[in-house]
C-alpha cells in the first residue's frame, strides 16, 4: 500500500521522527550531538531542524569545545511548520576547527532533526537523526573493521562530572573485546573500533555503559572513505535489548533487503524493538525503531475495532443490512455489516480485476502514481461476480473494507482519517501511526519491490499511493506501536468484553477469522492478529493467546521470498531466550494478499520482458 516520497533527504528523515501535525503539551526537547573539524580530510557537519508544529518555537543552541568548555551560544526561532539548516562554521565560526559537541534545547515536543557529515576531501555524506535522548547504556550493532570497511565512533560525556564508560567489542563469532574509558565533564572520544581493539577482518556489535549519561554516534567508512554509513545507536535499558538486536540482525542480514523492524512485549510488560538495514536504498539511510512503515491489512483491524466501537454507542448495529447505507447495492438486503468484517459478504474483490491490475502495473512501470477514489474501487470490484451467496462461504476481499470504511464516514460525519485519529490513535497514543491516502509526505520511509528475482529494483513509495489501499490497508505504524494496538484489542477495557467477543468470534467456515483479526499457529502456540502485505513491505502483529507477550515487524522491501517468516521467528527465539516460550513445528501464516501481489509480479516481469 503506497505513498510517493520525492522530498530531499535531510527534510524527509526530519519529519520521519514527528509525523503528527496537531499540537502537543508543550514539554522541553534535548538534543545531543557531536561536530567535527572542518579541516582538508577532515569532516564537516550540518544541522537540519524542523518544526513539525503548528506554533513557532525557541531553540538555544549551546556549542562545548574539545575540552567540555561552552565556548558558544546562540538562539533562534523556527515559525510553525518551517525548517532551518547550516553548517556548524555558519553558526559557530569560533569553533568550527575543534572536536567539540552541542547541546540544542527547545521548548516544544513538535521539534525534530538530523546530522548530515560530509568528508570535505573524499566527498562521502551520511546522515542520522537527532538523538532525544543521553542514556547510560547504549549499543550499535554491525560494526566493521575488515579490508574495505572500518568503522569509527564518538562517545560524548553530556555530564558536568567524569566518568568512566566501559566499551565491549562482541564479534560475531563469540569472541570479545573489553576496554575503559575515562571521559572529562562534557568531554567526548573519537576514534576507530581498531584504536580500542586489535581486531582484524571482524564484524560484530558495541555495547556502551556510562556511570552516568553518555551519547553514542557511529560510521563506518567503506572503499577509503568513498561511501559512509552511518550507524544508529540503540538505548540499551537491559541485556534483552542488545540480544534482540542481534537476532533481527543475524535473522534479516543475509536478506540483503532494505530494512526490517521488530518488536517484542515478555511476561514483565515491557517492550523491546529493533531496526535493521535502510529506510532508504539510495541514500543510505538507517531504519530507526520510529519509521512509519506501511501495514497493510492490518489496517483491517482499526477498521473493525471503529465499527465496534461506533457499535458500542448506538451509532450503527453490526446486524443492520448494506442497503441501509448503499441503496441498490446487489445483494445489499442479504449482507449484513458483520459480514463485511469477517468476509462472508461474497462481494467480489477489485485488486484481482483486469483493469484496476492494469492500472497498477502501469503506475509502478512508469512511476506515476494513479489516484483513486472509493467508489472507484468498488465499481472495479462490480465489473466480476459475487464470489458466492451472502453468508454461505467466506472469500477474502478488500473491497468489504472499501464499504465498511465508507459508512464509517457516513455514520459518524467524519472523514474516516479524523474518525481513526479520534477513536484510535489519540486515546491509545499511536505517535507513529496513521492513516494514509493519496497525499505523500516528506518523512515517508521507500519501500522497494522487485518486478522479477535479480531484476530492476522498485522504489513503490514514488510509483504509487495508498489511495488504492484506503480502509482496506492505508494505514502505517512501527512496531511498538503494533503492540500497543495488540494490546488494546485483546487485553485491555479498550473494547467492551462483548466487543471482543464479537472481534474473536470466527467465521463458520474454518478459516479462524474474526472481525479484521485472525486466530494462527505461530510454531505451536496460538496467536491472534493479522498480516499485511503491500507492494514494497511485509507486515505482521499479534498477541499470544492467554499471555501477554506479543510481536510486531515490518519489512521495508518486497521480493518473490520472503523474509516475514524468518523474522517472525527472530521474535520468537527472543521470547523463547527471555521467557520460556516452547517452541513447535510449524507456522502458518495465510497471507490473504498473495494471490494479488503474485499478479501484480506477474504483471510487472511481463512488462519488463517486453520492455528487453
């Protein structure tokens, strides 16, 4: 389900770490980073800052030289919704030629940023987002020191007193590394993993524990400085976090794809998530954990939990007919809103229609993106024949949450983006989630798809947008999210106990589904949740049955293997590491959408023929 994004770099990654534009309590927001010389074959360093916001903000810049000393100050103001940018020797000349570090302060939770270092002699950029946060323990996976790659990194000391900061070097292979540092007040280190370690042709992961608050930034350098990769370090709270980490890296790495998300909530409440690979192929951006991904349709979920909830207060009957809101509608008298939700209607699906596939195809061939509205999928989907009679089969299809997200409007008033917002997303406080359509915004995360194995190489986030998809999978989210939303649907007084009820009560056919949520064998044990599957990505959230542990990834990239399963069973090694989980035998997982996206790769491997 996709969404174009041609918006420059440093403005897209900006806007990927605050995605909501209503305003918020206003809270102070602290960012840490370090600059660097801007001598020949030295580094120079660019700040970007956006105010995501609807009000204009303060921001006080405060520059430390390579000795902890504030040697600089300096304010200014950013108007509602604007961005600034510059080079660290356009708004700290006195300290452009030293090692130092910067504190920035603003007084509005709406502001984000990044860091773009450019090396001034060999050309090479790279850029991370603005860290938010100084922690004590800290980690950065996929550390290099081989023949072509070696990384280096910074530890900023951001506390007023010494400190001493262990540094471990765990390789891949078992064998570890272990050293001290002591760091002056607000002083930092530089160097390379080889000045700490002797190590050779290894690659492995850095953990980082301060006595007190520490900041970590790390790149590797690769081909002598002709390309850099930035790496982004990840809070460390517990050892659960950095072993997370190495089982999406070790499940996902020989993928090669564009990047993965995973997250994972144990018996003890907490939730732990890891990101690997790239947000964007072409310019070598790091996944966060708070890229927004495409869910697909797991958007089902939020559609029917909407429902229930407008159910709940008397808005609509899950019993009342289609013909109440579509007049004419064929066999309107017969479907029932229920059956709309746990697809028994028979209504014939519009993505496996001749023309709407035409359309598709032509838009990811030639990069321009077709629009379309509701009714447009549902006249597509009338073009075929209804599967079966209303309520004596189960077919899955799109187009039943084409019409169930059009009565949501019409019941409520709202468009069914501001009814998501005020029934879902503000109650549950989904930062990272919402709904999309037609409209693309710069901090999109690209997706990526193959139009045949070892072919051309998709960017489906500027070939097409979620106007296709709308209530029937538009929606993006990041992991951590998923499992708030797992939470809130099955464990929580979110939906009333005869609400879920309804929501897990599975169709009469054998197929295990509810209302935009389904019951699976996840290696043994039994889950409920949904999976999503889009042009560019893979998708999946659920919530282990009579426990409180649950997962939820997202894949930045698509192919004809996929890689869902593998990462699946990442989060369930983690959990089984962590809390006992006993593992079985199989998985399966239905991916409702394969049968569409086969036809779409079809498609797409024809063109490609044709176009050779």
């Amino acid at each position: 389900m996709r969404r174009m994004a041609q918006q420059g770099v440093i403005v897209k990654i900006g806007w990927c770490l605050c995605l909501f534009t209503w305003s918020l309590i206003a809270q102070e927001t602290i960012f840490y980073f370090p600059h660097f010389t801007e001598k020949v074959n030295e580094w120079e360093t660019m700040i970007s800052l956006v105010n995501a916001g609807g009000r204009s903000m303060e921001v006080e810049l405060e520059a430390f030289d390579s000795d902890g000393v504030l040697a600089a100050s300096s304010t200014i103001l950013l108007t509602a919704a604007s961005a600034q940018r510059g080079r660290i020797s356009e708004w700290f000349p006195d300290i452009a030629a030293d090692r130092g570090w910067i504190r920035l302060v603003s007084d509005s939770a709406e502001l984000t940023g990044m860091l773009v270092f450019t090396h001034l002699s060999a050309g090479g950029t790279s850029s991370l987002p603005l860290f938010t946060t100084a922690q004590t323990s800290w980690m950065c996976a996929e550390l290099k020191h081989t023949e072509n790659e070696t990384s280096g990194f910074v530890i900023t000391n951001v506390s007023e007193s010494q400190q001493r900061v262990k540094v471990n070097f765990n390789q891949d292979d078992g064998q570890r590394f272990s050293t001290d540092l002591d760091l002056g007040p607000r002083s930092k280190w530089v160097g390379l993993l080889s000045d700490l370690f002797a190590v050779s042709n290894s690659t492995g992961y850095l953990t980082i524990e301060g006595q007190a608050d520490v900041v970590p930034l790390a790149l590797t350098f690769v081909n002598g400085l002709q390309q850099i990769v930035a790496v982004p370090a990840v809070e460390r709270t517990n050892d659960g976090v950095a072993s997370l980490q190495d089982t999406l890296e070790e499940s996902y790495s020989h993928y090669q794809r564009a990047g993965a998300q995973l997250g994972v909530r144990a018996h003890g409440g907490t939730s732990v998530t890891a990101a690997s690979g790239l947000s964007d192929i072409e310019a070598q951006i790091p996944l966060t954990t708070k890229y927004p991904v495409e869910i697909g349709s797991i958007t089902k979920s939020f559609i029917s939990a909407a429902m229930l909830l407008l159910q709940e207060q008397g808005s609509l009957d899950l019993d009342h007919f289609l013909s109440q809101y579509r007049p004419g509608f064929p066999n309107g008298d017969q479907i029932t809103l229920r059956m709309l939700l746990n697809h028994t209607s028979g209504v014939p699906d519009y993505d496996t229609v001749d023309e709407f596939l035409q359309g598709v195809i032509d838009s990811l061939t030639s990069g321009q993106p077709k629009t379309y509205t509701p009714e447009d999928l549902i006249q597509f989907a009338l073009k075929d024949p209804f599967q079966f009679d209303p309520g004596s089969d189960w077919g899955y299809a799109n187009t039943n949450y084409i019409l169930a997200g059009m009565i949501l409007e019409e019941v409520s008033g709202q468009t069914l983006e501001s009814l998501l917002r005020e029934l879902i997303i503000e109650p549950l406080d989904l930062r990272h989630t919402y709904l999309g359509d037609k409209e693309t915004p710069p901090w999109l995360c690209q997706q990526y798809l193959r139009d045949e194995p070892g072919q051309n190489l998709i960017n489906t986030t500027q070939a097409t947008n979620l106007s296709w998809a709308w209530a029937a999978g538009a929606m993006l989210s990041t992991p951590e999210d998923l499992i708030k939303w797992s939470d809130a649907l099955f464990r929580t007084d979110f939906l009333s106990q005869d609400s879920r009820a309804q929501l897990m009560s599975q169709d009469d056919f054998g197929n295990r589904y509810g209302l935009g949520v389904y019951r699976f064998s996840l290696l043994g044990k039994w889950v409920w949740g949904h999976d999503g599957a889009t042009f560019g990505g893979l998708a999946f959230f659920g919530a282990y049955e009579n426990s409180n542990r649950s997962l939820g990834t997202v894949i930045t990239y698509r192919e004809s293997q996929s890689p869902l399963i593998d990462i699946l069973i990442a989060g369930v090694d983690w959990l089984d590491q962590n809390n006992g989980v006993t593992k079985g035998s199989d998985i399966h997982l239905p991916n409702y959408e394969q049968d569409f996206l086969n036809l779409v790769q079809a498609g797409l491997a024809k063109r490609h023929q044709q176009i050779k």
